[in-house]
C-alpha cells in the first residue's frame, strides 16, 4: 500500500505542470501560451508519427516516456524560454536536477531510479533514443511557429541561427526532418518571422 500512495502523490504532483506555462502560442485557443503538460503529450504524439524518419534504430516507446517526464522538472524549475542567456540555462540546470531529486524522489524506488534515468538520458542526448526524443522537443515549436506566422519566434526576435542551433539533434536521427527544419527556417527569414542572423 506505500508504493501506491507514492504513486498516487507523485500523480498528483505532476498535475501541477499544467500550471507552468511556455512563450510558444496556441493559436486554436485565441493565441494563449501553451503550458508544459500539453507541451509534453503533443511531443509524445509528434514521436509516434514522426518515428518512421529515425535513421538509427530507436524504441518508442522509451523516447515517448523520456517525452513525458522531460519537463517535469519545471514544477519546481519554472520554464525557460529557449532562447534565454547562456548563464540562465546554466542556472536552469541546477534548479532542474535539484528538482529532478525531488520530484522522482516521491516514486518508491526502483521506479524513482528508472525515470531518473530516463530524465538523465533525454537531458545528456547521447543515445539515439535521447538524441531522437531531443529532437522531436526541438521541431515541434518549429511546426507551432510556422503555423502561426511566427508566433514566439516574432515575438521574441528570435535569429535563423538560433533555430538552427536548436534544431541539430535532428541532423544525424532524422535527416529528412532536419532538411525540412531547414527549409522552413528560410521561409521564416522570407517572411520576417526570424532574424537572418
């Protein structure tokens, strides 16, 4: 029976992420910013759909639970808009594992351990199961973006080149998609939705 009110209490904590809500736009609800709960299961989706452009063999199934729990973190860490300041990702990082801790820490153990890990291996993008959940977290603002003619990217002055940068992970997992990404991005510059920097 502890393990089950572990459960249930970590269930009802993650509720709280509906609460924390991110630049990008949600432009079939009147333009309102999209909270990090949405955010997670439209990934999820995205990988479900888009998983036939992985160019190494992945398991969905763990990057869509890598997908699930990635931003967990920011119930405690708060969202940080990507294209904030070099040093704010830095502190971010330090709010985010400390949350990592915390947040996982209220599963019985061994379940606590494995989305740790899960946690760990999507944030350090070094396997191709992280490198393609990572790249599915990056594309989908580049889909909400185009779809909304610039969206946060017009909002915030965000640069071609920092899409770009952002976007890489796809490079080497999804070519097809990255080819697409850049594409895009050059439709964006033409439309002055980014910066051409």
């Amino acid at each position: 029976m502890h393990d089950l009110s572990a459960q249930i209490a970590f269930i009802l904590e993650i509720d709280k992420l509906k609460a924390v809500y991110r630049k990008t736009m949600v432009e079939a609800d009147s333009n309102r910013h999209e909270n990090s709960a949405e955010h997670s299961w439209h990934i999820a989706m995205l990988a479900q759909i888009m998983a036939g452009y992985a160019q190494r063999k992945i398991d969905i199934l763990r990057v869509t639970k890598m997908l699930l729990i990635h931003d967990i973190v920011e119930i405690d860490a708060g969202d940080l808009f990507a294209f904030a300041d070099e040093q704010d990702h830095q502190a971010q990082e330090q709010k985010e594992l400390a949350a990592a801790k915390r947040i996982f820490g209220l599963l019985p153990p061994e379940l606590a351990l494995e989305m740790g890990n899960l946690w760990h291996e999507f944030e350090q993008a070094q396997t191709a199961d992280a490198q393609f959940a990572k790249g599915m977290d990056r594309v989908l603002p580049v889909l909400q973006n185009m779809s909304n003619q610039g969206g946060s990217w017009k909002a915030n002055k965000v640069q071609k080149s920092q899409v770009l940068k952002r976007n890489h992970y796809l490079k080497d997992i999804a070519p097809k998609l990255w080819q697409y990404v850049q594409q895009e991005v050059e439709i964006a510059v033409e439309k002055g939705w980014l910066l051409d920097r």
